[in-house]
C-alpha cells in the first residue's frame, strides 16, 4: 500500500507522538477490522484476509479509484 500511494520511509514509519506505534499500520489495521465487521472481508485465520463475497460482486462493477469511504459504507449495507 505504501508503494501504491507513494509514501516516503517517513510517511511509513512516523509514530504516534505518545509513542503508541506507528501511525500507518494502525490506520491499516483499524481498516481491516472495520472492512470486517461491515462484512466486506473474511479473515480464515491469522494474518489471512479475504475479500467477501458481497464486496466481490461490487468490485466487480466500479474501478479501485471509484471506491471512497461513502462507497464501501453503502456496500457494507447492501
């Protein structure tokens, strides 16, 4: 993800100023978990994600960039 939004190594491993981590894999990992309880991903086991059947038929219809936050919120309810 880094390399497709062309992040530099600072964009990438900049912490949290409490010292909590760093900023981009949390955002990364609050994603999955959020993409997961709306039901657009599956996670079989550790470290594994799966595209969900119902985000998979909307994939399918709209390109990577139509794909914003509005977007998934409205297929998380279909």
């Amino acid at each position: 993800m880094a390399k497709h939004f062309h992040l530099s190594e600072e964009e990438v491993t900049r912490e949290y100023d409490s010292g909590n981590g760093r900023i981009f894999y949390d955002r990364i990992a609050w994603a999955l978990r959020y993409m997961k309880i709306a039901g657009l991903l599956n996670k079989p086991r550790i470290g594994l994600y799966q595209i969900s059947n119902q985000l998979y038929k909307q994939v399918k219809k709209y390109s990577f960039d139509d794909m914003s936050h509005s977007f998934l919120f409205c297929v998380a309810r279909d």
